[in-house]
C-alpha cells in the first residue's frame, strides 16, 4: 500500500441507535450470549486495526434512549456524534465538516464480522481509482462496505433530496448519475455472498454468536475466514436466519417490486402477485 493513501485522512462512522423493533437494544447486547463483549465492540475493535490513518465516530441520535450508547462511548473513549433521528444523513455531514477527513466509511452497528483487509483494500482501491464513492460486492450481507470521498458528502447539501434520501445516506449518490461510482469485489467463496451476518432478528443474533463464539476461542479466527471456516465445517448452521428478510434501499418502486415478489412466491400470496403482474410498476 502506498504510504501517501495511508496518510489520506479516513473517518470510520458507524451508525447506531438503541431502537429495533425486532431486537431492541441489540448493538450492546453480549455477542456472543454469556459473554461480556458487546456486539458494537467487535466493530470498533477491528476497525482499530486499520492500517490507514482514521478516527472512529458513532453517529447516533439525540432521542432519550440513545443515552446508554453515548455512556458506552464515553465509558470506552470512542467519538460520537448526536443529530437527527431519521435524518441520517446531517449526522454524516455534521461529521464530515467536523474534521479534515479525505474520505467517510459508512458501517452500520448491526453488522459485526468486520475483515478489516477487505475493508483497508476497499479504501485503498477509492484513493487510487479516485472514485467519488466505492462498494464492495459479493460478500455475505452484513459484510460489505461503503466508501465516500468527503467532496461527495458535502456536495449532496446542493441538491434537494428527499427524506429516504436522507435516511439512506449515500441512495442518491447512487442512483443519480451524478457521481464516479466503483465497486470492489474481492475473492472468495462465492457460496459465501448468499449468507445474512447481519443482526436484526432474534435468528440473526443466534447464528451471530455461534459464529464468534469460535473467534473467542481462536483469535486468528476473524472476517471472511472465520465465515469461511465455519461454512465449511457446519453449513447447516446457515440456515438458522435463511429466511429472514432483508430490506433494500430501492430508488423506484419496480426495484422495490422486484425484491419483494419472490417473498410473496415463497409464501404463495397468489392474489397479491395477480394483482401486482396485472399493474404496470411506476418509476
């Protein structure tokens, strides 16, 4: 890695609020169950390892129950940041406008398998294409990672965009066509992207913690290995959350018609999908 992207200034902001509807509080539940680590701190930890030079800032809201995670904060000296609750993205901007930062690395709190490699490539590979904003593809969902030069941020203030806009972050960046995207797509299992490492569900969590119970005990265990590792000596574990949904970020409602129509297949709503295959989806 060339040590003039290692000195480009890198800001990790994780999203995080207390509130889920499904899993309330789930970001400082003990990951795994029985242990004293909360599942926010397997991000932070990893993300410390990263070889370029960055901060760490939780970009939380200002409602009342958010108050335990910015004692969480404080008690561990992590940065944080309190804005609006469902406008996301004043929180990201706030951030971006508050330090001389190159860049901004979106993670969210409910992801906490973090392969700190694949994410120290990804921001390599957005300095040196000189991307506005870069993804990765193809691994498990909860494992991928978005990167935005802070220019970009900070342009979206000129641009009237709408509340799913701001919630979303970086949708419009996206879907605009106004913006230099990459993606990097790093080698692996390609069995591996079908897999959900995120935590929404009680489901979620289960699998979570049976996950890194096994980096407790061997801590070479780690990212996409430790997945790796684990599909190979017990697949069926996988399929613990396999059918849990998963909600998108859909910039027209045919994206959003897509996603859901094989859920309805599933669970064999045939009237829905009648009457959804007898309308024309409007953009």
């Amino acid at each position: 890695m060339a040590d003039g992207l290692l000195n480009k200034k890198v800001a990790f902001i994780i999203q995080a609020r207390m509130q889920s509807t499904r899993l309330p509080g789930k970001i400082l539940l003990p990951l795994p169950l029985g242990s004293g680590k909360p599942l926010l701190s397997w991000i932070i930890d990893e993300v410390k390892k990263s070889k370029h030079t960055a901060e760490i800032i939780i970009a939380t809201s200002v409602n009342p129950e958010n108050d335990v995670l910015v004692s969480f904060c404080e008690q561990n000296n992590v940065g944080y940041f309190r804005g609006e609750e469902d406008d996301v993205l004043s929180r990201f901007t706030a951030i971006a406008k508050s330090g001389d930062y190159d860049c901004i690395v979106r993670l969210t709190a409910d992801n906490p398998i973090i392969d700190i490699s694949i994410l120290d490539d990804t921001i390599t590979e957005h300095f040196s294409k000189a991307n506005d904003y870069t993804s990765t593809a193809g691994l498990p969902t909860g494992m991928n990672f978005e990167v935005i030069s802070t220019a970009t941020l900070l342009d979206l203030e000129n641009y009237s965009l709408t509340a799913t806009d701001r919630e979303h972050v970086t949708l419009f960046v996206r879907s605009s066509g106004k913006y230099s995207l990459g993606v990097f797509t790093p080698a692996i299992n390609p069995l591996l992207k079908t897999l959900r490492l995120t935590v929404d569900y009680p489901s979620d969590y289960a699998l979570l913690s049976s996950i890194l119970a096994q980096s407790v005990l061997d801590e070479n265990q780690k990212g996409i290995k430790l997945v790796a590792q684990t599909f190979h000596l017990y697949p069926w574990l996988f399929e613990t959350n396999a059918s849990n949904f998963q909600k998108g970020n859909y910039a027209t409602l045919a994206e959003e018609l897509a996603h859901v129509k094989p859920i309805l297949e599933q669970y064999e709503f045939k009237k829905v999908l009648s009457l959804l295959d007898s309308k024309t989806p409007q953009n």
